[in-house]
C-alpha cells in the first residue's frame, strides 16, 4: 500500500493531464469505451497501456478513500 501526503491542489502538469483526461472521457458518452481500450493496446505500445492501468488504480484508490471520509471514518 502506498503512502500519501494530502497537499493543496497546485496547477502542476498531473492536474492538467487528469483535467484533459475527465473532458476526454466525458464529452462523448456514448463513445464505445471497449473500443477505445481495444485499439489503445492494438495500435500503441504496451507502455500506454500499462500506465492506464496504474492511472486506473489509483483512481480506484482515492475513490475508495475519498468515500471513507465522506463517511467520517
């Protein structure tokens, strides 16, 4: 499990890219996302791939926290 320290939010590049990223996948809802993530791992490199990936746990992580303290434990 990772350790993280909350700070206030800055304007650095990984807001950025995260606030790209949220307009990304939300301006097309109905935009095919098993599509997507079939020629995300068909036409880049693995490395794509595997940082999605870890974007995604994270996601889920913080989400997960994020509910925990909006329960007040």
């Amino acid at each position: 499990m990772t350790y993280s320290v909350r700070k206030k939010p800055e304007n650095t590049n990984e807001i950025k890219v995260a606030n790209r990223l949220a307009k990304l996948l939300n301006e097309d809802m109905g935009l095919n996302l098993e599509a997507v993530g079939f020629h995300l791992v068909r036409n880049n490199p693995v490395i794509a791939y595997r940082r999605l990936e870890v974007l995604s746990l994270m996601a889920g992580e913080e989400y997960d926290r994020l509910m925990e303290e909006m329960k007040g434990n």
